[in-house]
C-alpha cells in the first residue's frame, strides 16, 4: 500500500504506448477523475487530492516520500499499473496491472473506500 492513511491512487502508464480506449478513459477522462477527487483524501498540502497519474520516465523528485515510493513499487509493475491503497494494507488495497474497464477499475476504488 501507499504509506499513511486513507484512500490514494497511483497510476503509471507507458507514454508510447497506445492504449485502448477504456483503459484511456481510467487514465485522463474527466469522469474518472471526479471518483478519486471524490474518493481520495487531502494531501499533506491540504488541498491536493492524493491520487497521481503519472508517465513512465516521471521525475518525482518534488513529491513527497510516499509518492516517490509508490512510484518506485508502480514502475515495477507491468505498464498501464495501478496501486489503489486503502492506507491499512488490508485486502481492499491492490497493486497489479491497470483494469481493462472503466467499471473494474472503479470496483477497486469502492473496495478500498470501505
């Protein structure tokens, strides 16, 4: 899981890569990215949601510890990869591969919101 609690999401992706349309959706359509500003809790800063959607090839060094980590531990997925953490490590968290489907990913984000 991504360190401390609450929901947070990280997304990492292979810019060169054309991914299919639902998988595209998951990664920057607008939809999406009103569930995890719904679902994911305030960052440190008090005002960024804590979900990143983020290249292959990012450079992380602004972020916080956490965010560099969960970076590390995404990259050594296989690309487009997820890790939906639910901040206690439980069975609701998931790091794996990214969803074919709009509806599969937004499973394990009501999961870990549990």
């Amino acid at each position: 899981p991504i360190a401390g609690p609450g929901v947070k999401v990280m997304l990492v992706y292979d810019p060169k890569v054309n991914y299919p349309e639902s998988q595209n959706q998951i990664l920057f359509g607008q939809p999406m990215r009103a569930v995890l500003e719904s679902k994911c809790i305030v960052d440190a800063d008090g005002k960024t949601k804590s979900y990143r959607v983020w290249p292959s090839g990012e450079v992380a060094t602004g972020e916080s510890k956490q965010w560099q980590d969960a970076y590390a531990k995404a990259l050594k997925l296989p690309l487009p990869a997820v890790i939906v953490s639910d901040g206690k490590g439980s069975v609701n968290s998931y790091e794996g591969t990214l969803p074919a489907t709009v509806a599969e990913f937004q499973k394990l984000i009501e999961k870990a919101s549990k």
